[in-house]
C-alpha cells in the first residue's frame, strides 16, 4: 500500500449537500459525453516540487483533500503518474490519485484516479477512443475527460483512464483477482543473475526473481507469472492452460491494426498488463494509450519508423521472432494464426462502422471550451483542429489519427493473408420441437450450413452461462443432424445436464487457408439458444 508524505497539518473541508445535487452522477463516471470536475487542495504550495520529489523516490503519495464533482475525500493521496512522459517541473504532469488512502472510501465503486496529460497527443482523443474501439473485443479501461483545479487553479483538462486493479479484474472477469502485472522495464543490476534484453517479452529469465526488474506486481505470484514463461519456452503446446489465447490474440491484432508500439508489440514489449483472475488463465490487456496510432514508433528493429513507414508495417509483425514469445508461438501454431487473421478481419470491418472521423469531431466538440482554457496545454487549437487529418510537430511527427487508421486499413486489405477468403457459417438452425408432437425437444441439435470450402466447423459453448467455453467438432457425416455427407453442411447434438436449458455459442468454421467466427462479434453479440423456444 502507498504511504503518505506526513500532513504537516489537518485539512478540513465542508459542503453543502445541496452543492452535490447540482453535481454529477456518480454513475455517469465514465460517460464519455460527460466531463469530470475534480479539484485538489494540497497544505503546501511547493506542490510542484513536492510531488516531483516523489516521482524520484517511488510511489508515495502526497497529502491532499480531493472534491470529485463536489464529493470531499480529505484522506486523498496524490502523485505524479509513472512513465517517460513526466516531465521535472512540468506545469501539466498526468497524476494517481487515491481517493482514500485509510478507509478505502470509493466513488462509484472507484477507489483510484488515472489523469492523462495526453502528452503526445495533439487530438486529446487517443485514449479515448483507442479503448472504446478495444472494449468491443476484449475488456479495457473506460475512459474520458475531467477538468482539474489543483489548489484552486485551473491545471488541465486531461483524459480520465480507468485504474486496472483488482477491482477492474473482479468487474470485467466476474472473479477476484489472483494478480495484476505491468510490464515496466528496469535496469538489471550487474551484480544479479539476470539477463539484460528481456525486458517484458517473456522470455524465460533465470529465475522467477529477475521479473521484478520487468514488471510490477499487483498481489500476483511471480511464481505464476515465471510458470507462463517457461510454457512459452519449454511447452508451447499446452500454453492454453495458462494463457487465454483467444483474448490475447484480439490484444496482438488490435496492436497492429491501431500501431500500438508501446505496448507488447513495439520495442521492449512494455505498457501492457497481464492479468489472472481467481482459479483462471492469464489474459493480456492494453495499457497506457496516449501513444497509440502510430504516436510511438518504435517495433524494436533499427530507429524510430517514419509515419509512411508505419503504415505498412507487416500483418505478422514479429511472427518470427523469437524474442518476443508471446507472438512467435502464438503464429508458429497455424490455429491460432487463422484466430489471428480473423481478429484483424474483424477489427478492419468494424473501423469503417465506428466512423472514426465523426468520433473524434464529436469529442472535440466536448471538450473545445476547456481546451482553450487550459493554459497549461501542450499544442494549439489549431493543432486540435488538424490533429485528425495531418501531422502534427517537427521532432515527434504524429500522424493525424484518422488518415492513419485510414490508410493502415488500406494498406492492410492489401496483405496476402487478408485476401484469403475465410468460409463461412452461411445458416445456423436448431431442431425444434415437431408441430402437433408431444414428444419435446431436450437436447440441443445445431446444423450449420458452410461456404468456401469449409473443413472443420466447432462449437465453443457453455450450459446456463456458467463455467468456461467447451468446445465440440460439428460432423458432416450424415448421422448427426447435419444433411447428406460431405455436403458442407455440419451438425452435433449437445446434451444438458439436468435443470440446464440454456446454451449460450459461437462458431469457428476453417478450411484450409482461414477461418472465421459466427457471429463475428462473438465478443458483445452473445448467441444464445433455450429449450422452451425450441419448444
């Protein structure tokens, strides 16, 4: 737990209930159409200075009473948020915020703040949009904007990020957490046993103790997070045991689409989180967004690349080296490759739907009236302005957010991969229960009918949403409810236990070359089938 820089004396604050009334919903936290008003009143004036100090010396937390849109936490603790955008003497540093540090109050069940300077981030938008596109395929931190006043000044408008922590794990995995990790990278002291270049790729160290240097642990077991490491290196073939390979796999396609480069995928394989809930397998979640789309671009080989450079970055970038596991192994396995490809597919169809241009226009809009006021801001309203469509900056050349994606997607319909025509569950019926018969329906007898060439259809299912996915191979036999044999059409009989009426699926229908999902967003569109409909 952070401790707190002693109080060099007591802060009190009162408000008028009738002042919360006026505020915000607390429910409304994270509404991305709503902007947060949080104010923070430290003793000192040094502030600045204080909580540079801090940044130097750990993770301790500076004294303040925090107001989050008119509700007092006099028991706040503050400091400046970890990574290279920190700036000593900074007039507009991201902040952590942990709104009481004693008795564990919340708002809105949320105990920690994550405030975003959006530093390299001309179109304030990054973040917010980088995880509203992720959430659509795996979980990922909710996001939006907050006004901040530190000792009654204006300090920013910022980008207010959801804290992965246990209680993101226990929200988004219906489990508590058996541990959250950050790949950090450190120095590796000479004096230790440990290798140099390992960073957080996850390849096997030494000993389960060199990953202190390349991750931060939140009430994880290194042990755990050494046990996936060696399966990686040693039993590539089992690593599902460990490893959610689905989820982590929409993590990887979502990184090449979006040219997330700090994160796993770029240089030093940092900014990621690996997360395990109760008696589960590892997943694998983004980090910090704000040099997302193409804002960092750094894979790891050679110098930074230039944006047109970035925009043709391979689709199996990584997919043969060995240094970074955690892609190679998951590409050496042709299943999971097809996942993969499907993944990017996807990703590639929902971009034109999301209409990205249109989002990032309506979050400017939002947020204009607070940007202009923010003094502490690091680019113009013009660059704001432009920040969609053009590169910003001399030194640091970020691309315009929408043109990169749009040509990133156009560069990619392009790959060899991608042109590969997936088959397809082209119709999927149940049998249901004859007209006039009193003879009911009790088991579930799924046919699918197939295009392109379709070898091998599965069912990934559960009974009355509970436990994990099992998964069954459809025949095309003629004796399972799926028509004549070899006729591409498949089926498969599930039987319920007793008191189970409910079968919740998706489909993964391959041949050869690819392969694809049904429904394609099995993600948010759950497919759901009972026995009293289909009686």
């Amino acid at each position: 737990m952070n401790s707190f820089l002693y109080r060099s004396f007591a802060f009190f604050i009162f408000f008028n209930a009738s002042l919360w009334s006026f505020g915000q919903s607390e429910a409304d936290f994270y509404n991305t159409e709503k902007i947060q008003d949080i104010s923070i009143t430290f003793p000192q004036n040094n502030w600045r200075y204080l909580l540079d100090s801090l940044r130097y010396n750990g993770d301790e937390l500076l004294a303040a009473t925090v107001l989050v849109n008119g509700r007092s936490f006099t028991d706040a603790g503050v400091r400046y948020r970890d990574g290279a955008t920190f700036t000593p003497g900074g007039r507009r540093n991201s902040l952590f915020i942990d709104l009481d540090i004693r008795s564990d109050e919340k708002y809105a069940g949320v105990g920690e703040l994550d405030l975003s300077a959006a530093t390299r981030d001309p179109s304030m938008a990054r973040e917010v949009v980088g995880y509203e596109l992720a959430r659509k395929y795996f979980p990922a931190p909710r996001a939006n904007y907050a006004k901040v006043k530190i000792n009654g000044d204006y300090y920013g408008l910022l980008v207010n990020v959801e804290v992965v922590n246990s209680d993101f794990v226990e929200r988004n995995f219906g489990k508590k957490s058996n541990g959250v990790f950050y790949a950090e990278p450190n120095t590796v002291s000479d004096e230790v046993d440990c290798k140099n270049n390992v960073y957080g790729t996850l390849k096997k160290d030494k000993s389960e103790d060199c990953l202190q240097f390349n991750f931060t642990n939140r009430n994880g077991k290194w042990s755990d997070l050494y046990q996936l490491t060696t399966y990686l290196k040693d039993n590539p073939d089992e690593i599902e045991k460990l490893l959610d390979v689905d989820q982590v796999l929409w993590m990887l396609a979502y990184n090449n689409v979006f040219l997330n480069l700090k994160s796993y995928s770029g240089k030093y394989s940092y900014n990621y989180y690996l997360v395990r809930p109760e008696n589960g397998r590892f997943s694998a979640l983004l980090g910090k967004l704000n040099l997302s789309f193409g804002s960092y671009k750094n894979t790891g080989v050679g110098s930074d690349l230039k944006p047109e450079q970035l925009i043709r970055l391979s689709v199996t970038l990584h997919g043969n080296n060995k240094d970074k596991p955690l892609i190679h192994v998951l590409l050496s396995n042709e299943t999971y490759k097809k996942y993969y490809i499907a993944h990017v597919r996807t990703i590639m169809a929902d971009i034109k739907k999301y209409n990205l241009k249109k989002r990032v226009e309506q979050l400017h809009a939002l947020i204009y009236p607070d940007f202009v006021n923010d003094k502490n801001r690091y680019y113009s309203t013009q660059d704001l302005n432009n920040s969609d469509s053009k590169t910003i900056g001399k030194r640091s050349k970020i691309p315009g957010i929408v043109t990169l994606v749009q040509q990133r997607r156009s560069f990619l319909k392009g790959e060899n991969l991608i042109k590969i025509i997936p088959p397809k569950a082209t119709e999927v019926t149940f049998e249901h229960r004859k007209q006039f018969s009193n003879v009911r329906v009790n088991t579930f007898k799924i046919q699918v009918a197939t295009s392109n060439h379709a070898k091998n259809v599965f069912i990934h299912y559960r009974l009355d949403d509970t436990g994990g996915y099992k998964v069954m191979k459809l025949k095309d036999d003629g004796k399972h409810f799926d028509g004549a044999a070899g006729d591409k059409v498949f089926g498969v009989e599930i039987i319920p236990g007793d008191k189970q009426s409910s079968l919740e699926y998706f489909l993964t229908v391959e041949n050869a070359n690819a392969l694809s999902f049904y429904p394609s967003n099995y993600q948010q569109e759950k497919a759901v089938v009972t026995l009293a409909e289909l009686n």
